[in-house]
C-alpha cells in the first residue's frame, strides 16, 4: 500500500497554510490528520466547517458519538484524539472506556447514543429498531437523530482517512478496551 507522509505548511495550498495557522494558534498544533486533508485543496475547509457546524448535541454528546463509531470503526487515531477531548469534557478514564464500548451504566441518555451510533456503523448505515426507539425513549428528538446522523458521518470521514493513510497519531494513546468493558 501507498505510504503517505504528513505534508508540511510549505507543501499545501495558500488557503490551506492559513487553515494551518489558524489551528496553530486555536490548538497549538496541526494534527496530523488536519494536515493530511490538506493534500487536497478543499477537503480541509469543508471538513472542519462540517465539523466545527452547529448542533442540538452537547460537546459530551459529540465526544459520545466521536468514540462510539471511532471504536466501531477501530480508528486508533480518532480514538487517541477524541479520548483526550474527552477527558477535557469531563469524561474520567473508566466513563470513556464505557462510552467506546456502546454500553454506558452512568448515563441513560448517553448510552442510548453510544448504542445508537455503534449500530449505526455495525450495521452499515441501518441502525437497528431497538437502537433507535431507546434513543427516542431516554427524550432525543428528531433533531437530534437527525444532528447525530451527521456527526457519525463527520467521525466516519476521519477514520476512513486514518484507515488509508495511517499517518502517526499525535495524540497519546487511547488505552484498549479489556474483555470486561466490550
């Protein structure tokens, strides 16, 4: 397979080195998989303006569906990433391992969405009856299907460019799931 380096501000479009500037200063750093978008003159842009839109989900909602389909998917790199967002949340180690499972003990409406978001992608795009009537249940709204569904596609953009590119994750690692929590 292809082997694919992180480009470097010098080698991606004007638009995209102001990108890059722009998240240095927000984030400190381009990680990596920002930058590897920018091998394409769009594709960074419109992906952080889907990403960084508006939704009916709270920011520990988003972090719920970010790890769900990340473990759904096996994205090490999205699930490094998004654990550390996570963490700056609120989430604890032990709620985080529970979220990626798809099981959440401590949060009805949180493991309704985890739930929801794991079949979603276990089952190609079909989430089962079941997964979405408890989504329902727990007081998600269409609106809320309708946001999360978005946001699903959003993570699962990421891990598909992590899945071809592999390119270093600069996150530290996302701890494994044990047999007890999946």
């Amino acid at each position: 397979m292809k082997t694919f380096t992180v480009p470097a501000r010098e080698n991606v479009t004007e638009a995209n080195q102001a990108i890059f500037d722009t998240l240095k200063k927000k984030l400190g750093k381009v990680p990596n998989l920002f930058a590897t978008m920018a091998y394409s003159k769009n594709a960074l842009g419109t992906y952080l303006a889907l990403s960084g839109g508006p939704s009916s989900l709270t920011a520990k909602e988003k972090e719920v569906v970010n790890l769900a389909v990340s473990q759904a998917n096996n994205c090490d790199y999205c699930l490094a990433a998004h654990s550390a967002i996570g963490k700056l949340n609120g989430f604890t180690d032990e709620q985080l391992l529970e979220i990626r499972s798809g099981v959440v003990s401590f949060d009805a409406k949180y493991n309704a969405l985890a739930a929801l978001s794991k079949s979603f992608v276990e089952n190609f795009g079909k989430a089962s009856e079941e997964a979405v009537n408890n989504f329902f249940e727990v007081g998600y709204t269409n609106e809320n299907l309708v946001d999360a569904i978005i946001l699903i596609g959003d993570k699962t953009i990421t891990n598909y460019l992590y899945a071809v590119t592999q390119i270093p994750v600069d996150f530290p690692a996302a701890p494994a799931l044990s047999a007890t929590v999946a």
